[in-house]
C-alpha cells in the first residue's frame, strides 16, 4: 500500500495528490506536523496525520488506514456550503447609516465604505474559511468612493444626467468588486480569490439593469442573472461561488423589504431581514458539480 495517493489541508486549500513516500518526506522535514489533516482513498473523514499509525517518522509498520467507500470528502468542510452573516441588529443599522451619510458627504466615503466593509466582511460565515477578513486600506481606492458620492449628486439636477452617469457608476462599482475579492484574508493568510469579470459586459448589466425598471417587474430577473454572471467571474479558488435564488423570489421580498420600510418603525428587522436572506442564497460547491448535474 505504500503507492497509495495522499492529500493535505493547508491554508484552507486541498493539496495533493503527493505520493506516499513524498508525503513522509514533508513529515520529516516538519513542512507538515502531526497536526496536519490528510487524506487518502479509503478514509471515511480527513484526520490529523499523528492519528495515523504508521505514518509519522519514527514509526513503525504501513499506515493503518479505516476503510470506508465513498469518494474524496471536502478538507476541514473546505466543499460545498452555504454563506450566513451575524448582524447584531443596532450595530448593522449604525453603519449602515455611517457608510450613507459619508458617501453623502464625499470627503468622508473612502473612511465610511473601508470601515463598513471591514465589519461586514468580519461578520461573514464562509464554510472553511475561519476568521475571514477584509484587509482593504483607506487610501488604496479613495478616489472611487469620492466620485460615488459625487455621482450620484449629479443625477439630482436632471434626468439624463442619472442616465449618462450610468457608466461610470458601473465602471467605479467593477473597480469596487475586484478591490474587495482581492483584499480578503482567513486566519490572517491572503486568499487568491480574484473577480475577472470584464468591465463591458459589467457595465452592459449596469445599463440592462437600469432600463428593466420600465418593464416594473423584469429587474429582479435581470439583477438575479447579474449576480450568478458575477458569481461566476470569482476565481482563484477550488470551489465555485453560486446564487441559488430565482427572480421570483428577490422580486416578492424586496417588495415586503419596500413595505416594511415604508412603516419607518420596522426599519431595523426588515433591512436585517433581507441582508440575512440575500448573504444565504450564496453557496459554496466543488468546481464542475453543476456542469455534471
């Protein structure tokens, strides 16, 4: 059995596979510790590899490996799962409205958006992704939050203005995105998570989901299709990123979300209501899983 195939946990990724005798040539040199999750054909779960008889330096005998069919389960939970956020309910309700009114003053968006998404990214659950972090700094992409303030003050004086502004706020939203998927960390290590969307075709969803508004109802389909076409940019990553809600369902909820809010009082519940919806229909699956469905 010494030809078997092993894998390893590292940083949040699936190494491998590593041949038996390279996999104990890492052990040795202490590259990998006893600590270490690895796997190979046959192991219902991954284990530690000091839980491993045989299969340290020093020890003696083949590694007793448990048998167990089934294929290659996911490292530390690193397959498929759905995303969830904690949002205590007056402390998302304060930044929210500190990330408004600093976009609304211009000069103090670049401070307002860095530090909202710092807390919102800390408050995300993504499975195998402990201590998930947002390390963006305040002077990388200051000039975007400025001219977003600034945009949308000039969409107040006239119609066309909003319209002709309609680019460029796609344009200043693109560059947002690949600043965020670019800056998150978990357990203080980078992640080589990149958004490689092009910024026409983003721009393009920018304008389409503009002018669905005219149809009254056909922007929650376009704004549905715009999301899984994002999911689908994300890259650097084992797993692939999905949205698993329709248009039907982000139409009939953003409805209650406007109800609600027009009570004023409720305003609180429902915004947290919705985020906690919205952050759940993204999911986590194995690259090529929907395309073998």
């Amino acid at each position: 059995m010494a030809g078997r195939s092993w894998f390893y946990a590292s940083e949040g990724q699936q190494q491998g596979p590593y041949p038996e005798i390279q996999l104990r040539e890492l052990l040795a040199r202490g590259t990998l510790t006893a600590d270490t999750l690895v796997w190979t054909e046959g192991m219902a779960n991954w284990q530690r590899a000091g839980e491993i008889p045989g299969l340290l330096p020093g020890a003696s005998g083949t590694p007793v490996i448990p048998r167990s069919s089934g294929a290659l389960p996911t490292a530390c939970g690193y397959g498929a799962g759905v995303l969830s956020i904690d949002l205590p309910l007056w402390g998302f309700l304060g930044r929210a409205l500190l990330y408004a009114f600093g976009i609304a003053l211009v000069i103090l968006a670049p401070w307002a958006g860095t530090g909202f998404y710092r807390w919102a990214v800390s408050r995300l659950h993504v499975p195998g992704r402990p201590n998930l972090a947002f390390t963006g700094q305040v002077g990388e992409l200051w000039w975007v939050f400025v001219l977003m303030g600034l945009s949308g003050y000039a969409g107040l004086y006239d119609d066309y203005i909003q319209l002709l502004m309609l680019p460029l706020q796609g344009f200043l939203s693109w560059t947002l995105l690949r600043w965020l998927a670019s800056r998150l960390s978990s357990n203080g290590q980078p992640l080589p998570i990149a958004f490689n969307g092009s910024v026409v075709t983003f721009i393009g969803w920018q304008i389409l989901f503009a002018v669905s508004f005219i149809t009254i109802i056909g922007w929650a389909w376009v704004a549905t299709a715009w999301t899984r076409w994002i999911c689908r940019n994300v890259e650097g990553t084992r797993r692939e990123v999905v949205f698993k809600a329709s248009g039907l369902d982000v139409l009939w909820r953003t409805i209650v979300f406007a109800i609600g809010c027009g009570f004023i009082i409720p305003i609180p519940w429902v915004i947290r209501w919705f985020t906690n919806w919205y952050v759940a229909q993204f999911e986590l699956v194995e690259r090529g899983t929907l395309a073998g469905a």
